[in-house]
C-alpha cells in the first residue's frame, strides 16, 4: 500500500512555493544595477521588502552582499528564515513598507531596497505610498537604489484574456493553481483571488484561498511621489533581462529610482 504524503507543515508558504519562479533573471538585473560601470556587482546591503518565502536571499547573499528580508506574512517570513538559516549574511524579519523604519531603521543606510513582485502594490493609497516611500528613503545612502516592480495593471487591464490555470506535482500531491482576477472601483483595487486545489495521493482533495488586493497605480503618479520623497534620476525597465533604461510599454512595469 502507497504511503500518503506527510501533512504540509506550513500550508500556504509551501503551495506557494510550488509555483515559485526562477530568482535568476531578477538577481542578475539587481546585481547588474548595483554594479553598473564597475568589474561586477560590489558588495551591498539591500533590502528586500515583501520577500515572501525568500527566493531572492540565499543568491543575493552568494554575490557577496548583506542581505535583509522583510515579510509582513508571519507563515511566508518564517518559512523564509527556515530556507536561509545556514546562509552567512541574511537576516528576515516580520514586517511590510509601512514598518521599514521601525524594523531596519537601526541597520540603516542600506545601498539598495527592492521591492519585488509587486509588494509595493499592497500599499492601497496615495498617502500610504507617499509615506512609504519617505521610509525606504530614509534608510538608503546618497545614491542608494529603490527598484519597484509593479503590476502593469494598465496593460492587464487593456489586453485582459484571463489567467492561465497552472499544475505541478510536489511530493506526491498534484496542486492546481486557479486565479480570478476582479476589480474594486471603490478603491481601485485589482484584486486576484488565489485557489490552490491540492489533490492528495489517497484522492481527498482541499483548497487553499488567498486574496491579493493590488492598487491600480501609474507611472505619472509614482514619479510625483518619487521626487517629493527625495529620489532624483528616475530610470524605467520592462524586463530584468534589461540592461537599458526603456519606456514603459506592455511588458512589467520596473521603476529604478536614485535616492538624492
């Protein structure tokens, strides 16, 4: 008789985990940021703000660099310290924008504050992310860098087709992730309804749900924020194969601003 899988310690942090990407693309675009005009990427503190279950942290600490992660979901920044407790130089803690200075203002400055993924899109509004913002830039050095990437919810918006259903097997369980996607026109909010459908090895099946409220902001409004919050040269990408500045158009929205 097949033995089942063991029950998942960490249910959310793991479901996710099944379909999490490839932190390649994005580690070579902030070490090729950090180390623009140089041999390679100097050493650097950073900051990365949302960092979820930690994909970022381990290769971001491999070049070198003294790494903090601030999560503000209890499971996802537990499962994140778990996964680089035995990596030199990465440190997590429990937290979102909104509590930079309260978690890393002591550790500050720092040359670089990521936010990846679109965690700066949970902010939901205007004054949340002005105030924010004032936040990252408090802890980074003259010259530091604060790289946003957002939902380009206009692009969704405009070519709207649907999420894809995706599928993976981990251990036994096939999971099947379902998105939704609706809006909030109250408070300009897109939101994507998560359902994780696990199936288990014995056939039981249970779901998992998330909601992801993200606000529907644009460039215009974040560079007026960006500069009244004491970021100068402002630089747009709509890859993290890019290594250009470029127009915003339909591909992601990445905001690369330089604190003054």
């Amino acid at each position: 008789m097949e033995t089942p899988p063991p029950p998942l310690a960490q249910p959310a942090a793991t479901l996710y985990a099944a379909f999490d990407s490839d932190p390649a693309p994005v580690v070579g675009f902030l070490a090729w940021l950090v180390g623009a005009g140089g041999p390679g990427p100097a050493p650097a503190r950073a900051l990365d703000v949302g960092c979820g279950i930690g994909r970022l942290l381990t290769p971001l600490a491999a070049l070198g660099w003294q790494v903090v992660g601030l999560e503000p979901d209890a499971e996802y920044a537990a499962y994140a310290a778990a996964r680089a407790r035995s990596v030199a130089g990465v440190e997590v803690r429990t937290g979102a924008f909104t509590d930079v200075d309260a978690q890393v203002g002591a550790m500050a400055p720092f040359d670089l504050v990521a936010g990846i993924n679109g965690s700066f899109a949970y902010l939901p509004t205007p004054a949340s992310r002005a105030a924010a913002l004032a936040q990252c830039r408090r802890v980074l050095r003259p010259g530091g860098l604060l790289v946003l990437d957002l939902p380009n919810l206009l692009r969704i918006l405009f070519e709207y087709g649907g999420p894809a259903v995706q599928e993976r097997e981990v251990d036994g369980r096939v999971i099947r992730l379902e998105r939704r996607h609706r809006l909030d026109y109250t408070r300009a909010l897109f939101v994507t309804d998560e359902a994780y459908v696990v199936r288990e090895a014995t056939g039981a099946q249970w779901t998992s749900r998330r909601e992801h409220p993200y606000a529907i902001t644009t460039w215009p409004e974040l560079a007026h924020a960006l500069a009244a919050a004491g970021f100068g040269t402002l630089r747009t990408f709509t890859s993290f194969e890019a290594r250009a500045p470029e127009p915003l158009g339909p591909g992601r929205m990445l905001i690369v601003a330089e604190a003054s």
